[in-house]
C-alpha cells in the first residue's frame, strides 16, 4: 500500500508441484519504470517460499508496456490464447 491504498498486487495459484502461476498489477505506480523491479521482488519471493520449476503468467497483448517488463526480467512469449472477460474477448 501507498498512503493507505493500494499501490501494487501479486496473486499466486499453484498450478501443480512445479509450477506457480502469478497475477500482478501496479495500480499506482504503473508507467513509471518499476515494473521490472517490482517482477523481480515478487519472483525471488516466490523462488524463495516455493521454489516452483516454472513461473507462468498471462498478460493481454495489447499491455505491451507490461510485456517489455515481463521480457526484460526474463519472461518469453509461450502462447497466444482467447479468454472472454466481461462482454468481450481478449486476446492473452
């Protein structure tokens, strides 16, 4: 939190024994340049508490300041999915 809201998030959902699906988002400090910083902290808390093989995450293909990010710390594009949310369909 930040002034007493929230200023950044990270969800966690344990896929299977080696794999640690993660949500994160930077409601406050979004566009800033601490994204990568903050996938930093939150992979080495995750490497640390579970040590999982494989860390995955999903992002909508138009957030590509939020996939620069992502790639600067390391992640690759896997795949391409349809997910409907809300009225629409979005591309992951």
């Amino acid at each position: 939190t930040k002034g007493n809201k929230l200023a950044a998030f990270l969800s966690l959902n344990k896929v299977d024994a080696n794999t640690m699906d993660i949500g994160l988002g930077m409601d406050k400090l979004d566009g800033k340049g601490n994204g990568p910083a903050f996938l930093e902290a939150c992979t080495s808390f995750i490497r640390e508490e579970w040590n999982p093989k494989k860390i995955t995450l999903s992002a909508v293909t138009f957030n590509r300041r939020a996939i620069k990010a992502y790639k600067k710390v390391g992640f690759q594009d896997v795949l391409t999915f349809m997910q409907k949310r809300t009225a629409a369909f979005l591309n992951f």
